[in-house]
C-alpha cells in the first residue's frame, strides 16, 4: 500500500485502480493479478481503451541501502530483463488485461524507482 501510494504522489496525472483477478476474455483459465490498473486524470479511463497496469516489487535486498541498485533482473540500462521471471509476469499480465502500457515500479522506504517495460507483441 505504501508503494502504491507513493507512486500516485509521484505520479498525480495517473489513478490507481486496484482490481483483483483479471480473467482474459477468451481464456478463461488464464488469469493475472496486476497491482494496479493505471488511467489518465481527465481521461475516459478503461473505457477509452488506454490503460496500463501497475507492477510494484518492493525490493527486500535494497531495503536497508539508500539507493535501489544491483538488481539481477534489470541490466545496466535500468531496463527490464527478457528473461527475467517480472519480465513473463509483466508481459503475460498486460496481455491478460488489454493493457496499453507497463509501468514496474520498485520501492523500499529509501527510494522509488518507475521502469517502463514496452509491450512485446511476440509475447504471448
């Protein structure tokens, strides 16, 4: 909750849904669990057909440090791995709930740091 709030004081132009289960239309034994689903402020939210999900990992191993860094599934770009398991999550998550965008953001009670994950139609 901490995470996700700190996000929204980030980021005042976007809301935060939070959703449960989001079960994909035509497969209905895939499911996925995002955070959050972002829209704009002023926008025509999920109905408009952009929106994107929110992914938190609050980082246990940067949690006593006063900068998120070091973690094995960004590379040194700060972007997300392919082959990171958050990478699948994202991607599978994003697919489950038409979403337009992906936003992973990582937090410890130090820092916060927002990486943009671009959909990879091949995916899924």
């Amino acid at each position: 909750d901490e995470a996700r709030q700190k996000y929204c004081e980030v980021y005042p132009n976007r809301d935060v849904q939070q959703v449960g289960l989001v079960i994909k239309d035509k497969f209905s034994f895939f499911g996925a669990s995002p955070d959050g689903i972002i829209t704009f402020k002023g926008g025509s939210g999920t109905r408009g057909g952009y929106y994107g999900i929110l992914e938190i990992k609050c980082i246990y191993s940067c949690r006593d440090k006063e900068k998120i860094e070091g973690c094995k599934f960004l590379n040194k770009k700060g972007q997300l791995l392919k082959g990171s398991r958050y990478y699948t999550q994202v991607q599978l998550c994003a697919w489950a709930t038409g979403a337009k965008f992906i936003h992973f953001f990582l937090w410890t009670k130090h820092d916060y740091k927002l990486v943009l994950v671009p959909l990879d139609p091949e995916f899924a």
